[in-house]
C-alpha cells in the first residue's frame, strides 16, 4: 500500500506490517507534527530522539525528503505547498502522519 493507505489505516490505530499483516501500532498522540500548517519548519512534539529515520511523501506517493538520524527542526522550504505525508521510523515500528504544507 501506498503512504495514503497507510496513514489512514494509522489514522484508526493500525500499522500495516508488510511481513504479517495488519496490527496495532504505537499511539499516534506521542508524536505530533507541528506547526500545522507548515510553512519552513518541520518539528516533532514528543520524544524525537527515539526517530530513526524520515520520509515525506506528496499525496501521489512520489518520495521528497528522508533523512536517516534526522535533527529537527527540519528546513521543508524546497518543498511544494499541499497535502504532505510524514513517515517517521521509530524502532521497528512506522508512524505516518498527515500535514499540511504552505
């Protein structure tokens, strides 16, 4: 599945593990995006340290960013305004969620 599908199935409290199926992920309140809209920077409410790794995702799927060890604030001023999908690596489980960028 694409990063929509996954968010939205994040969105309800699912993570979809590619290996075994769907389960139950980690609470999406923990880590939060903001601000929210975006317009340069990108941080994290929430325990950033334990972040692996980030990708950012437009709507159609086609990767913009990812950064592995990433240190936030994140400069997303290169990036085009819209919907935007965050996937954060966090030990071996993925958190993606939606933000908004101007």
């Amino acid at each position: 599945p694409g990063p929509i599908a996954i968010a939205m199935l994040e969105d309800i409290g699912w993570k979809v593990n590619y290996n075994v199926g769907i389960e139950i992920t980690i609470s999406t309140s923990a880590i939060n995006i903001f601000p929210n809209p975006v317009k340069d920077e990108l941080a994290i409410s929430g325990n950033a340290k334990t972040i692996d790794a980030i990708e950012i995702f437009e709507m159609e799927g086609r990767k913009l960013f990812d950064q592995t060890t990433p240190h936030f604030p994140i400069d997303i001023t290169a990036l085009p305004s819209g919907i935007l999908f965050c996937k954060l690596k966090i030990s071996d489980q993925v958190l993606t969620l939606k933000f908004v960028k101007q």
